[in-house]
C-alpha cells in the first residue's frame, strides 16, 4: 500500500505529531507519522477537484482526513490554527493546498451535523457515488451545506471606506459588512439590506470582486463593492457598535491577511478598488 499523506482536524486546528516539521502543514502528515491516532477519529476520504488551465484537468486526487475529538488529542501534538495555515498561504504557491484544506475543514463539520436524516429521523449512510449522505430508510440525499454570505466595501465621494466594528470582534478591530443572504433575496439585495442594517446607509452601483470559501463552518463568502448613496450612520447597537467612514491614511486595526475582507481592503489601499 503505498505511504498517503492524511490530515488530522481538531475543530478549526490541523494536529501535527511530534518531530513532523511545519513544511507537513501543507504537505500532509504522512500516514505512519499519523499513527496511532485517537480512537474516536472520524476518518473520511474527500475528492479533490483537479487544477483547470488551458491545457486541461490536472490529476484528480483524494485527501485522507481524521477528526478527533479535543478529549481525544494525544498531549504531545502540535495545533496549528487554520486560519494561520491559510493566511500564510495567501499569494504563495500553497494557494491550492490552502483551498483544499479548506475543502477538508468545511466537509468535516458537516460530517458532525449530518449523520442521521433530516426528514425521518434515520441514520444517514456515506454515498458511494458524490459527497454525499443518503438516508437508509426514505432515500433522502444530503450534499453539504454551502451558506453564502457578502461582503461589502462601501466608499464614499471622499474616498473614504465604511468599517464597522462588530461586538464578537477584538478590541479595536473594524471590518467590511458583511451578512448572510436570506431565502429569496439575490445577492445584491443582501449587499443593500446588510449596509442599511449595519450602518443604516444606502448604497448604489453594487459590484462583484471576487469570492472564498470560508468554512468557519460553512460559508461562501462573496466580496461586493458599492458606493454610498445616502442615509446617516446609524449602528444597530446589539450586533454593531461602532461604524465609520475611515480615510485611507487613517485605518484602524483591520483583520488580519487570508480573510477576503483583508483582501478587499487591501485592495482599497492600493487604489485598484
Ligand atoms: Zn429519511
């Protein structure tokens, strides 16, 4: 059998075994390092979709994953925050690496939270065929759960940028909007009605920059620009508590780089906004 690299997930953490060097993060610990893992590890095998260029689909592959159960996390293992992996990842050759990783962490959790059917109550089986659970008794198939959300730039005629302060955040950090589209709306609606909640300003001339999968556990994140088109700030006081146009030279504490906020507002700073 030849040696496959597997990953090991504690929640948001990758786990390193001892005298596995940091290059493994995004290598992969290979398999007899990995041994013997916890008893109560959830080991799943997760297709990978295959790099696309001109010239065609690049190998297919499959990733080993392992979940343990923080009782479980052998003493001696490292914990190396995923957020961190994917941070350093940004504009590097592990790009691809890091999108697989979070391919892994964004399957686990569902993993946890599909085991048994939603309509009947039975135990969901693992299908043979596609990602995907199938229940036993009424046949019902569940892919995982993909929640998109936006998230927005606002700027205004002064070239300033709106950034709000969130109550979940740490002290003195401030970000871009952002929300979760509810049933109905298209992606726009959710940019508009999340600015006016937050902040309570309109916007106009709405535009998509990019997207990433953020699986903290189970979003889409979809990057919008938009220019303000009037109202006063207004924080809703329960989710926001602060929010402010800043000018560029004049940012406070702004999240940290891997985030498609950082991105955007990086984006803003140079002036390709
Ligand atoms: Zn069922």
């Amino acid at each position: 059998m030849r040696n496959q690299n597997v990953y090991i997930f504690l929640k948001y953490d990758l786990l390193i075994p001892p005298g596995v060097e940091d290059s493994a993060v995004f290598a992969g610990v290979p398999e007899k390092e990995a041994r013997p893992l916890p008893e109560d590890a959830d080991f799943f095998e997760t297709p990978l979709f295959p790099p696309l260029n001109a010239e065609g689909a690049g190998e297919k592959k499959t990733m080993r994953c392992y979940l343990v159960s923080g009782d479980a996390a052998p003493a001696s293992w490292r914990r190396v925050p995923l957020r961190s992996v994917i941070a350093k990842a940004e504009g590097t050759a592990d790009g691809k690496n890091a999108a697989d990783l979070l391919r892994a962490c964004h399957i686990m959790h569902w993993r946890k939270v599909s085991r048994f059917c939603g309509s009947c109550g039975a135990p969901n089986f693992d299908s043979a065929i596609e990602t995907a659970r199938v229940c036993a008794v009424c046949g019902r198939i569940e892919y995982p759960r993909i929640c998109p959300a936006v998230i927005t730039a606002v700027t205004n005629a002064n070239g300033e940028i709106l950034l709000s302060h969130n109550k979940e955040f740490p002290d003195g950090l401030y970000s871009l909007t952002a929300g979760f589209n509810e049933a109905g709306e298209s992606l726009e609606d959710t940019v508009r009605r999340e600015v006016y909640e937050e902040a309570g300003v309109f916007v106009k001339n709405i535009q998509y920059i990019t997207s990433q999968s953020w699986p903290f556990p189970s979003s889409l994140m979809a990057g919008f620009k938009a220019e303000y088109a009037g109202g006063k700030i207004v924080c809703d006081g329960i989710e926001i508590t602060d929010a402010a146009f800043f000018k560029k030279e004049n940012l406070p504490n702004i999240p940290a780089a891997g985030s498609i906020a950082r991105h955007i507002i990086n984006l803003y700073i140079s002036g390709a906004l």
